[in-house]
DNA sequence: CGCCAGGTATGAT
DNA sequence: ATCATACATGGC
C-alpha cells in the first residue's frame, strides 16, 4: 500500500498497538479490512484509512492526522498501565493475547446509539445494524460512505422508520436517546462533573438504556475509564478469573483492563478453566430447566 | 425446531 | 430488592 503520493501522513508510534485488535474488538462496529493490514472507518465526516508500517503508523488523508491521533487515544501511556494489570494472571494472559488494544474516543452520540443496538444481539449483526442505519440516516460523505446520523436526523424521522432498517424493539429506544438528546435533556457535556453512579443513572434516563449500555457510552464515548460495561462475556471471565472480584487497585481504569479480557474471553481459544465454566454454567441451565418443568406438572396436576 | 447474541423493561414474588 | 419473562431479528 503506498498511499504517500496521495497525501499519506506517517506517524511515529511510542507505544505498542494493533490495529486489528483495537478496532475489531467490539468497541467500534464501523471498521473493515480492506485488504491485509489496512482499515478503512468513518470517523465524524472523514473517510480514514490507516495501516501500519514498522513502527509507524500511516493515516489516509493527512488532513485528519491530528483528530485520528485523538481517536486511537495514542497520548495516553498504556505501557505504564498495562505493567499494572499484569500483577493478575488473568489478565498478564489477556494481555499477552492482545497487547494493542487502546480504548477508542469515539463520538457521543454515535457511542449512545450503537450500543443501544448491541443490546441482546451478536456483534456481526450489530455491525449490519449500524451500516443500514448509517446508509438510511447518515449524510452521504463519499463514493457509497455514510456519516454516522446526526440526532436531529433520527428525531425528523419516525419509530417506523427507524424500525425498517430491522432492528426490532431497539427502534423506539433509538427514538427516545435521539429525542433527549436534541432536546437537551441529555447533554454530554454535562456528564464529566458527575460521577460515575451519577453518570449512569443520567444516561439511564433514556429508554433501553440499563447500565451496561451507559457504561459502553461512558467508556467508549466519553473517555471514562473508571466505567466497567459487564456484558454477558465479562460476566463469564469474572466467574472464571475473579470469583472473589475484580482488584479494586485498578479501579479508576477499569474499564481498560476491561476490554482486554472481554476480547481475550471472547476470541482466544479455550483454556480449562473456561471449558470448567461452561460446564457448570450448562450444568446450571439444565438444573433450572428440570425445575421449570416440574413447576409446569405441578399446575397442571393440581 | 431451539438456542444464542457486548440487555432492558415490565410485572410478579 | 430480587427474579422471571418478553422482546425483534438472524445465524447456526
């Protein structure tokens, strides 16, 4: 890929980070492989390229290097972090699996509305989700290229509407964040003097949002570290790796050491203690089932 | 067919 | 407060 007779930025790297692992990790849904090694993701307005090549980081067009810098967090020292992590076993393995995950800055709003999607849904369905609804909303950018809608575009349209793209009971929750959003109701600006329970009840506000959704947009969308989004994968890893709780030491950045685990419990290939914990979470299912079933016979004998 | 997916709202104990 | 269930849709 030469791209420098197009305008092509290259940036030096200080830190270790992949691409691949920071933005197909399920933080962001907008990002694809256009061919080995190269991304191609709409950031605000901006169609962005990037790849790497050494210790150098290229970025397509150059104009956008100072906001991709922001995007890919690469200010921020994870080294220093991550030596902070890896006092736990787990997450030394989560880490060794996946050294260059960097939480993203991704926009607000954009944040708010795809993670309200993502909830019960699989991540390749998500991704369909955001496109369409991208495609649908979204000012036309470029040669088939959608900005992520605004809210005002969401708030002229309808439920229905909304609703066509197929993404079910979301449609009405993408109304309501998109309502309170234009109005006001709902600011981002007005978060970072909260703190993080305050925050969370304040994007719970919206309808479909529950705590796992505010914590993907704290974290995702507003930079907020200390926001530790539980899903059902992260649930998995910590009755796996931390029955007894997750270190309290990390809390003010959790929700980085977070996201390793959620991209190493969901893609690494299975170690024992995972299969253990599949078997008894199966073994649970089939312990509630039988139950179930017995209450049925109970009411229906009586 | 049944189960699952980066959950949440709702109504019943 | 805790708990079960419905919820849209698509993949397997």
């Amino acid at each position: 890929m030469d791209m420098r007779d197009k305008g092509c930025f290259l940036h030096k790297l200080e830190g270790e980070i992949s691409l691949e692992e920071t933005l197909d990790c399920g933080q962001s849904f907008r990002w694809k492989e256009i061919e080995p090694g190269v991304w191609q993701g709409i950031v605000g307005k901006s169609i962005i390229t990037l790849f790497k090549e050494g210790d150098k980081l290229g970025i397509y067009p150059a104009k956008d290097i100072d906001s991709v810098i922001d995007y890919l967090d690469l200010a921020t020292d994870y080294e220093k972090l991550k030596l902070q992590y890896m006092k736990y076993r787990p997450l030394k393995d989560a880490i060794d699996y996946c050294p260059g995950i960097r939480i993203l800055r991704q926009d607000f709003f954009e944040t708010l509305i795809t993670f309200i999607l993502s909830q019960n849904n699989n991540i390749p369905r998500i991704k369909g989700l955001v496109e369409a609804l991208c495609r649908k909303f979204g000012e036309r950018i470029g040669d088939d290229a959608y900005a992520f809608p605004t809210c005002q575009a969401l708030v002229n349209s309808s439920v229905e509407e909304i609703g066509s793209i197929k993404c079910g009971f979301r449609a009405k929750y993408i109304f309501d964040a998109a309502s309170k959003v234009y109005s006001g109701q709902i600011a981002p600006e007005a978060i970072h003097s909260l703190s993080l329970e305050e925050a969370e009840d304040y994007l719970c506000q919206i309808k479909g949002v529950g705590k796992k959704v505010a914590d993907c947009t704290l974290l995702f969308g507003l930079h907020r570290l200390d926001a530790f989004p539980v899903d059902v994968w992260i649930k998995r890893a910590l009755n796996i790796f931390f029955p007894q709780g997750f270190p309290v030491d990390i809390n003010e950045t959790a929700g980085i050491a977070q996201q390793y685990l959620f991209h190493y419990i969901r893609t690494a290939p299975q170690t024992e203690p995972m299969r253990k914990e599949e078997k008894r979470l199966r073994d649970l299912e089939k312990e509630e089932k039988k139950k179930r079933k017995q209450q049925k016979e109970l009411i229906e004998n009586k």
